[in-house]
C-alpha cells in the first residue's frame, strides 16, 4: 500500500537521519512503479535476445542508488531524480549488451558524421533527403536510423556531465540541473552556470522542437502522444527529439561545456 505524504516525510527522515534499512526498503517499494514507468518510455520494444524484466532489473538498480543518494535538503522533487537514474541505468544495459547489429552502429555514424558536415555548412540541421543524398542511402532508411537513434537516443537530457566514476556524486543530470536551483557541483562548470547554459540552448531550439523538449521532459508525455498534440506521426517525434539533442549537443560543445557526449 503506497505511504501517504506524511507517512513518506516520516519515512525519509528514518532512512536519511537515522539510518533504518526498513525504512529504506519501504521508500523503494513505494516508488517501484517508476521503474515500470520509466522502461516503457524509454524502450517500446525490447531488443532480440532480452527480456522486458531484464530492462526492470536494471531501472531497480538505478531506484536504489536514487534513494541512497537523494538529498531531501536539495529543491529537487524525488521523483525527477528518480527517472534520471533509472533511465541511465537501463541505458547502460543496453549499452554494455551491445544489441544493436554491427552494420546498424556503422551507419548511425555514418549519420552522426554527415549531420556534423553538413549542419555548419547549411546553417540548419540537415533534411532526410539531404542526409540521404549525403549518404547515398535512400530517404526511408535515413528515416528509420534517425527513428533508431530516437529510441535508444544517446543524446539525452538524462544523459550525465561531469568527469567522476557513473557511481559517483559528481555526475550531474540535466534534468536535475533544469530544475535544482540550489545545485553547485564540484568540477570545471559550475551548476548555475550549466544550467544558464543548457537554458540558452533550449530557449534557441525552433518552436517543434522546444515544444517536444517541454512536453517529453517536463510533462511526462510518450512520443506517441506528444504526435498526437502536434498532429504528426511518433517516428516524426522521434526525428524533432534527435534533432534537438543534436542542436543542444553541439550547442553545449561550442560553449565549452566539458565531457558532452
């Protein structure tokens, strides 16, 4: 049975001040039903060879270091917290599985590279038919490898900045760094200041892709519902995701933020 808020300020209090295992067990089965949540937004379909539990697995591990490291001091719901970690922990299960076929990850570099030829001489991120032009691969499958990227994205607002160990504090969360007012972090940029920065770049995202940032990111939204908002197909939405990560990620480069992917 979920805890209620007072019973769940009650219980954070007990794990976090005084160190009960129990109460550190009722804080993660009450916030299971984000692992559930968190893997079926990120993975709609689960990879040949691996089993829908083994994505649930690793979102676990990912709930557990969030409840060991959350500081209930910090302006930072919980819940947001939460979802970073554990979207990073399946990610990095899929990673280290190494699912995606050899020719498949040859040519999603290939795009990565044409995009970053061809964008600082277009001015604007490339079209299909342009990347497929580019490429010499035809407009479909340019579409389905830009989807592909969009469903495993790489590029990520979840995705971690910083140059400490995966485990370690020193890694900070877009999400969290968007909305933690208070965070500082140790390193060669400072929180407020990632923070200013990360908000330029997506404050000069054109209108589409700023609006799927702030419905995916701060709403909560599926790629196929935010379609649905803005009356386009979910392999569309995929396509405005990648696209904004890729703008937000060269954005972040020029500025000289360290360690972006």
């Amino acid at each position: 049975m979920p805890l209620s808020p007072e019973q769940l300020q009650r219980t954070w209090i007990d794990y976090k001040v005084y160190k009960a295992p129990e109460a550190r067990m009722e804080l993660i089965n009450h916030y299971s039903y984000l692992v559930k949540i968190t893997a079926g937004r990120l993975v709609t379909s689960v990879p040949n060879g691996m089993d829908r539990d083994d994505l649930v697995s690793a979102g676990v591990i990912g709930l557990i270091k969030s409840v060991d490291q959350y500081d209930p001091t910090r302006d930072v719901k919980f819940e947001t917290y939460a979802i970073a970690l554990i979207r990073g922990a399946i990610l990095e299960m899929l990673r280290d599985e190494d699912w995606v076929p050899r020719s498949i990850r040859e040519k999603l570099k290939a795009l990565d590279r044409a995009v970053k030829a061809l964008e600082p001489e277009l001015g604007y991120v490339p079209s299909v038919r342009e990347l497929s032009d580019y490429l010499g691969y035809s407009e479909q499958e340019v579409s389905d490898l830009q989807q592909r990227i969009g469903k495993t994205n790489v590029y990520s607002l979840d995705d971690i900045v910083g140059g400490g160990s995966a485990d370690g504090d020193d890694h900070i969360h877009f999400v969290e760094m968007i909305v933690d007012e208070d965070a500082d972090p140790d390193g060669e940029v400072e929180g407020k200041e990632l923070r200013r920065v990360l908000a330029s770049g997506v404050d000069k995202l054109p209108e589409r892709e700023r609006l799927v940032i702030a419905l995916y990111y701060f709403e909560g939204l599926t790629f196929k519902e935010i379609g649905k908002v803005l009356g386009v197909s979910e392999s569309r939405v995929y396509q405005l995701h990648t696209q904004a990560m890729g703008r937000l990620r060269n954005f972040l480069r020029d500025e000289g933020v360290p360690h972006v992917a």
